[in-house]
C-alpha cells in the first residue's frame, strides 16, 4: 500500500512523520518498506539514506513519475509529497490508499488541513474503489489554550482524527538522519508519542485495504 504525507501548508512535520513511519514499519514491525519523495526540498530522501541506506528511496517530483508508484507485494511504500495543493500533490491521493494529513494546533494549519482533505474528496469521487482513506494527525502540538482549541475543531473536519497526538518536542528535530528511539532515554517520551502514531497509521492503513 502506498501511505502519503499530504499538507497544503509546509512546515507541519510531513517529513520527520513519513521517515519516522518508514523506521517503524521496517526496525519495529519487519514490513517490507520503501520511500517515495515527492517534496522538492528531499528532506525524506536525506533522512532515510542516513537512517536506513538498505531501504530503497524512489524519485518523484513529476506527476508522470508519482503516477508509477506503486507498493512491491504486501509491503509498504511511504511517501512525502510536496506542500500545497499541485497536481503532484493531486496525483499522489489518487495512487495512494492512505493519506496522512499533518496538523499542527494553529488556525491557518487548521484552514491548509481543511483544503487538502477537500483535495482527497475530490480524488475520492474519480476512484471506483472509493479511496482514499484519509487520517488527520496532531503534529507539534503545545499546552496552550489555543492549541486545546484547535484540537478540539480538528474533531470537526470531516475525517478521522489520530488519538495519538505527538507534541513539539527538540527529541524529533535532533532526530533528524535517525528516529527517536535510537536517541536513548533522553528522547523516550518522544519516541513513544511517535510510535503510538505509527501504529495507530498501521491499523488505519489495514482498513483500508
């Protein structure tokens, strides 16, 4: 199945969530794993060739080239697409079976998540199978009011919202070439929060199979 990290705004975590998803399907549960990356600035094709060099990375910036992808056997195929709502961003809903929607807890990260699941419904209605299935994911989230706030309006997008919610933590960023939980003790909280997502992506990528 091909699983994408889909925002129309950048700066939400698309690529530290699609590698950290890469790492657990590989190191965690012994999936059969590659990577797509869609985005321009290659952070997910950095990040997986430190973390994991014997996973392949696939090209696809063009819409031609996210047009061919397409998982090998019962693995999966994890990719980062770019930010905002382009044809390649059009394109990769319509070759994916899962999209993951990033969220960080502010109004306009609320507004971009909101376009991009009008983006899925789109695609959803040129599909004969229906798909694909969305996730909304709390990214980044802080303690504050406001962030309360907007949590409690993601509940009301119009499409599942992950119960596992990872916050704003420096363990992720100097994550970066590696996952959180190599990092040790220092970054188990962290890796804890992003495990729980993981899984929980897993268990909705199943359903829609």
């Amino acid at each position: 199945m091909l699983i994408s990290f889909l925002s129309q705004k950048g700066g939400v975590g698309k690529s530290s969530l699609a590698a950290h998803l890469v790492g657990y399907l590989a190191e965690s549960r012994g999936f059969d794993v590659e990577a797509a990356d869609a985005d321009p600035g290659q952070g997910l094709s950095l990040w997986i060739r430190q973390a994991l060099p014997a996973v392949k990375v696939r090209r696809a910036l063009t819409v031609e080239e996210i047009m061919e992808l397409e998982a090998s056997g019962d693995g999966y195929l994890i990719a980062d697409g770019p930010a905002g709502t382009s044809p390649a961003s059009r394109a990769l809903a319509v070759r994916s079976g899962l999209v993951v929607v990033p969220l960080n807890p502010g109004p306009l990260d609320l507004q971009a998540a909101r376009s991009t699941l009008e983006l899925i419904a789109q695609v959803k209605k040129t599909r004969k199978d229906g798909g694909p299935a969305a996730l909304v994911v709390v990214n980044q989230f802080r303690p504050t009011l406001a962030a309360r706030e907007i949590l409690e309006l993601a509940g009301g997008l119009g499409a599942p919202l992950a119960a596992a919610v990872v916050s704003l933590r420096v363990a992720i960023v100097d994550s970066f070439g590696t996952f959180t939980w190599r990092l040790g003790a220092v970054a188990a909280p962290a890796a804890e929060e992003i495990e729980a997502l993981c899984s929980e992506i897993l268990k909705n990528a199943k359903k829609a199979l």
